[in-house]
C-alpha cells in the first residue's frame, strides 16, 4: 500500500465541492474553498490576463492614471451655448450629440430616435416630427457620442448647437468636460419625448436658466465640484440616481448670486423654482464632473484603467485608458429593478445613457452605502447597501479618499476600476439606473440595478494584452 | 441524601457571575444571565416602580399621550415678536426667559448671566453691562423658563420682548410652541456675549431676516415641519447637533418666496445669506416642532412619558405628561466629548439648554443612526451611532414612524420616553450636545454625548407613584 492511503490525508479542495463531498462520505474531511477559474474559463482571456497581470507596464501605467484621476479638481467654470464651445459644433456644421458609444440613426432605440427629433425642432432645422425624422434620414443631420467631444448627457444624452451647456474644468490638468441641463422628470427630452411643451421647457432653460446662472457664476467664481459631491455623499444622496442634497447645496450656494445679478427679480425667482423643483438638477454637473476626472486619466499608455462606461440604448460601451479612443462593446445586461404600477420589463429600453461615468468615478452604485434610500426603492436593505460597495473593492485600482461613505466609518469609495479584476474575479461594476420606456417619450417607468457585461471588459483585456506585444 | 444532590444539575445563574462560576469550577454547568435589580437597586424606588408597572391606569394614560406625540403636526406658521404672542410678555413688563429648569439668577452659569446682560442691553432696559447686571440685581427683571411660555431656546435659551421668534402650531391639537433665531456660530448671545457686534446682529435678525421671512411665509402658507425633518433624518441630520441638510431644504424652500415678497433685492439677498451662513440656522425650529409634538401629549394623568428634558447650565430637568407642571431634577451628567484645540473639560460649562427636546421627541442622539458624522466628531464609530438608536428601544414607548433611519432599513426612531423603563432598565437616555465654555462669551469648546442623570427619572416615578394613591 503507498503511503498516501495509509496515512490520514489532509485535504484542501479548490473549486468544485463535489470532491470534497465525496472524500467527507468516505469518512474523511476536507475543506472547502469557493474559487471559479479566472476569465470565467475562457481561456484565450486568461492567458490575455496573465500577461497583463505580469507586465509591470501596466502597473506603473496605472498608477499614473489613478493618481491623475485622483488629483483631479473639477469646479464649475462657465456656462455656455452647446455650439459655442464644444468641438466640432462651432462650424455651424448641423452636429447633434447622443448618449454611448457610436450608433447609427437606424439601429437607435425608440428614447433616442425622439429626442434626436426634438432636437431637430429645437434648432429650427425642420418645422414638423415627419420633416425632422426626413432629414435625419437624408443623413444631412451628423450624429456622434457625446464622448467624442468631452462632453456627458443622461438618458439619451442629446445634445445640440443651441442648448447651454455646463462647462466644468479640471484645474489641475486643465481639461475641460461639458454637460446638457437637466429637464426634470415627466415628458422630456432625455425620454425621447418632442411634444411643443418639451420644446418650449428647452427654450425656457436656454433663455432663462442658463444665462441667470451664468451671471451668477460670474460673481461667485469657479464652484467646486468635488467637495459638493462629497459633502452630498454624506447626505444620502450617491450623485447618481439620488441628488437631493446635492441639489439643495447648490441651490443654497447659487441663490444669493442669482438674487444679487439677475436682469430682474421675476427671472431670478423663474430660475430659483426651476432648480427648486428638480431633486435630480445636480445629475448633469456630476456626470461632468466625473468626466473631467477620468479625462484626466485617459491616454495613458498601458494602463487598464476604465475611463468611460456608457450604453446608448442597444450596446454598453467601455473605454480604457491604455487603448485610446477604442470602445468595447457588447450588448447591455438588463435593469433588475422595480416598475411603476402599470408597466413591466416587456416596456423597458435597454439600458441608456452616459450617466454610467458616475460608476467609472467610484460614485453612483459605488457609493450604494452613501444611499441606502436608493436600494430600498429597488426592494434591497441597507445592508445591501455596504455590501455594492464593498464588493467594489475588489476591481477597483483603490479608495478615493475625497468621497467618504458615513455608513462604513467615512472609508473612501472604491474607485478606478481595473479592467484586468473585473475579469479575474468575475465581479461585475454595478451601476444604478433609471429604466426608460422604449417608446419615446413615455419617460421613466422604473428604476434598478444593472452590471456592466463582462464582453467589454474581457475584450478591453485582451487589446492592452496586445497592444503590449510578445511576453 | 437529597434527590437534588444525585441528580445532574441543570443551573441558570441570574446576576453576579461568581456563583456560575463555583459551579463551573466544581465542574458542574450555569448558564449565566445578566441582570441587575430594578431602580438600581434603590429599593423605595422600585417599589415605586413596581406600583407604575402594576397600575392599568398608567398603560392607558401613556396610549393615549403617545397617540397625541405621534398625531401632532407641527407646522410654521408665523414669525413674529416675542413680545407680541408668548404669553406675560404682552403686558410689557420686563420678562426675559432662559433655558431649563427655573433658576434664580445668582445661581446661573457665566453663559446664561452673559445672555441674560446682552438681552437687557438689546432691550434699552440699560445701556452698559454693569448697569445692566445692577438693573438684575435689583430684582426688576422677570426671569423664567422658557418652558414655562411653551417656548424653547437652544444653549443659553435667552429670549426677550424685542426678539422674532417662530411661531410653530400642531395642526391636529391647535397648540402653539415658540423658538428664537439661531445667530449661528462664534460669539453670539446663547454663548454668555453680549459685545456691541452681538447686539448688532441680533438688531439685523429682527429688522431684516425675520420680516422677510414672515412676508415670505404669508405667501407660503405654514411649512409642514415634520416631513421637512423627516427628509433631513434621510440625508444625514439628526436635527439636533446637524442641521446641514434641514437648513438646505429649507432655504430651498424660503428662497423662491423671499425673492416675491422682499421689500427690496438687497434685503432678500441679505436675509438669504445670513440663513446660507449658518447650517444650524434650522436647529431653533426643529426643537419648536419637538415642542409642539410634546406640549400635545402633556397633561395626560397618570402618563408615565416624559414630555421634556432640560438644562439650564446647573442643573438637568425632566418633566412628565402625568405630573402637570412640575421639574424632576438632578445636577447634569459631565458631557463625554472631544473639546476644540487649546480647552479642555476644565473650562466647559455644565450641560446647557433646552435643545434636549428634540432627544425627547426621538431625535438627536435617539435618531444618531441617521447622522454617523455626530458620532464620528465625538470619536465614535457607525456601529455606535446604530447601537445608540437601538438601545433607545429599551426605554421608549414605541417607535415614530414618520422618522425613519435608513441605516437601520427604515425603522422609526424610538419616541415617547417611558420614566420608567428608563429607572427599570438602567438605561439613560443618550443627548447630543455642543459645550458651552463656562465663561460668558467665549462660545463652543467641544462637543460630545452626554446623558440625563438617573435621579430625575427616579424622582419622576416615585411622584407617579405617590399619585396613584394606595395600591
């Protein structure tokens, strides 16, 4: 008899508790432990991971990345018309921005298709929906990402020449980030909805709102934006689907300002009740922010940090850092939400918007445990709540100790996500969404949690492991 | 021998540990439970107790005083002068109130004779301190408690003739509660100053920011407090020592309507900043909301809950629905908190001010779940932020459900103090407090938890009990 059946074994299983169980019916003990292989057993991704994994390229890349992404210091700097900064609008040329990456007119979803319509009316291009539909179809309109001008929009994220935008900064690296205006809820653009009402509520943000907000902003200064994010993380709000308390703050800093330069007290008070009766007003300022965060850390040779996660409604797109301007892309992962009375997940649009730059910051769905209101309307608990995020920290480059999460002693968010661990352990960056009806216009129906699909992110993997050549 | 000594010995132990633990050491086994007598063992007190306990009258009176707790509707409805509404002030006469528990002025603590000098300088009663101080002396100032008007002050709790105070009524029982303007941090009046500058400012608050709000107010309509809290205890206040997120919420909601209704911009803009400025500004109505609530369940005979806990810089009061007008005190418990660089716990005063109203009406340190900030700046930990909303389970009534904490999945706050479950148990109730420096004028040192002492609790019960006449 050989040894090894004579004496008492000592057993560590990997993976499978078949085995265990098997040597625990024959009188012997073994101990478990949970493990999957990496890259879900794909084996082409694991050896594109191993390789990435060993290079210590990616690691210095990384480390440049995050600390660019960390030092970052977006603050409010002007606000402005659409054509008049952002790039490629200034020619006059008829330039329409959408939320994802690339898509062309005839695969948009529904959302899309109407608030490129509205925008169209907006601009004055064409006069009736059919006409505007028409020249979208004659292909005279262009249509591009908002990412491909630094630029973020919710939902379907349109964008065009007239409408203000705001125009944040990153003072420490001087890149710039552009965001539309939030609407509010209800019929409105971002839904896909064109009707005269939206297109005069458009009107009155772009004759009112804005240049109201502007003038104050002149008199206030650059308003920094990290410290607001982080003060409304401490106040329930994760600045993604929840953005009470940022909105109160802002609203609480831009008042005085308003008051003290405004043409005149009826449009300093239109303005005031316009921000007063949107809770979701600061969305759109911290998707800019976000994006002059990551912007920062974009094009940094090697690295394996994700700069951008955007879905425009068919596919979900992911960008990294070390590969350029390349999106990776697969089909969007459903919304496990709830539903409004009345509607199901056979009403939803896939999964849309740029909003998802929140998460790539380390906020949104990151931050759940800031926000345990925004679980309880998905059916989960607080516990829930820690439990998103400190999952996070598994595919995360490290903490971001500007945002503190109060429910787990002020520890920093998980932030800069590693496209590499997101493969190698199979955890999925989780993203906070609103569900849009796939009609347009109808508006949100609903609200949830989805994940980012693991095709983007093994196939982001496999590019770096290839743009670092032979081992 | 003795059928007990045969047999094998099944053994609860309840109380002091050592008799398990001769048992163990003879090697038998005890399970241990933890307990201690009643009353702490005070055993008048706990035949008092067990006299409460046992009357169905004091169950009934509590369902009822509870009920009115809850039903109350604390609503702002006017801002208004001292003066003119609280009851004895409209006489003219020279009456000043002050935190806590009644006190003759020889005895105050240095803040409160500061306060009591400034408000007879802002009066004209006198016009320099020490004429001030001799004008006391003499006996011709009135001084009461602010409780004794249905009003609270926070700190000092100094109110006179000329100042504006809110006027909150409970919409569902008609009774009205009265507070005074916070004048944010630094050397102002509730500290003991009472320079030239502090005076001016309280002149500021009653020329310009009370008007404007009042004339703001009337075009508002009363503002339901109790959402308003509600929404705060959502976003990281517990009402009491964090107010950050109240006062945004009710800026947000002023400032539309101040912008209508101020006589001019300057004055709007003026009123709106001094409210920016101070993120305790919503503090002062937060306790005239708790006032209200409790001022509806006092008076119920033979109710056991505790419808007020206060300080006046000596001593700790507390009062009961079923014992009328009368205090129960004790010398306050030491504050146990962290102080500001340069004082220590040499230099603080004595607990200090009404604000631990809103403890009694289930927020602030009851509510500390919702504000772990609170527990973070006192050197605690989320975890003991839960554990002190839990532990105030024990000596509560029940929970409010129109406060939720969202750490705790959204369970109520405990509300409705029982005396004597508090003597029973042994458990305090825990308050949030800021540390006055014992001098007048000098401001917060510090700020920390502290309790309410035993003694007023026991008295409290042992009152009851003698009013339930012979068992």
């Amino acid at each position: 008899m050989k040894p090894l059946f004579k004496d008492s074994l000592t057993v560590v299983n990997v993976g499978l508790a078949g085995f265990a169980a098997n040597i625990a019916a024959a009188g012997g003990e073994a101990v478990g432990v949970d493990w999957q292989p990496p890259a879900q057993g794909d084996q082409e991704a694991g050896w594109a991971l191993a390789r990435t994994f060993a290079d210590a390229r990616v690691d210095d890349a990384n480390r440049v990345a995050f600390a660019r992404f960390l030092e970052a210091n977006p603050v409010l700097r002007d606000v402005a018309r659409a054509g008049d900064v952002i790039d490629g609008m200034a020619s006059g040329r008829k330039l329409i921005l959408h939320a994802g990456p690339p898509i062309v007119w005839p695969s948009m979803c529904g959302p899309m298709r109407g608030a490129i319509i509205g925008a169209v009316l907006l601009e004055g291009w064409a006069d009736s929906a059919d006409a505007a539909k028409r020249l979208v179809d004659s292909g005279r309109v262009a249509l591009e990402p908002c990412h491909h001008h630094r630029a973020v929009g919710p939902m379907a994220g349109i964008i065009s020449p007239s409408m203000p935008v705001f125009v944040v900064e990153n003072t420490t690296a001087g890149n710039r980030a552009y965001s539309n205006f939030n609407e509010g809820l209800g019929k409105v653009l971002r839904f896909g909805a064109h009707s005269r009402d939206v297109i005069e509520r458009l009107r009155f943000i772009a004759t009112d709102v804005a240049p109201t907000l502007r003038d104050a902003l002149a008199t206030l200064g650059a308003v920094e934006l990290k410290p607001l994010m982080a003060q409304a993380l401490n106040m329930g709000d994760e600045v993604h689907n929840r953005n009470a308390a940022a909105t109160a703050l802002l609203f609480k800093r831009f008042a005085p300002a308003v008051l003290a330069t405004a043409e005149s007290r009826e449009r300093a008070a239109a303005a005031l009740r316009f921000i007063d009766a949107n809770d979701h007003f600061f969305l759109n300022l911290s998707m800019a922010a976000c994006k002059a965060m990551l912007d920062a850390a974009a094009g940094v040779e090697s690295s394996s940090l994700v700069t951008a996660m955007s879905r425009n409604g068919v596919n979900f797109g992911v960008r990294l850092s070390g590969a350029g301007d390349r999106w990776f892309e697969a089909p969007a992962n459903p919304v496990d939400g709830l539903y409004f009375p009345g509607f199901s997940r056979a009403d939803a649009a896939a999964d849309l918007g740029d909003s998802a730059i929140t998460e790539t910051a380390g906020v949104g769905g990151f931050a759940m445990a800031a926000a345990p209101a925004i679980v309880k309307f998905v059916g989960g608990s607080a516990t829930d709540a820690l439990h998103h995020s400190l999952r996070m920290r598994g595919i995360t480059l490290g903490t971001n100790a500007s945002f503190t999460l109060p429910a787990l002693d002020f520890a920093g968010v998980a932030a800069g996500i590693d496209a590499r661990k997101v493969v190698d352990r199979g955890i999925l960056p989780v993203i906070n969404s609103g569900i849009a009806h796939r009609e347009p216009g109808v508006g949100q129906i609903g609200a949830g949690v989805t994940t980012a699909p693991m095709a983007c992110f093994t196939a982001a993997v496999r590019a770096l492991a290839e743009s670092l050549g032979a081992p």
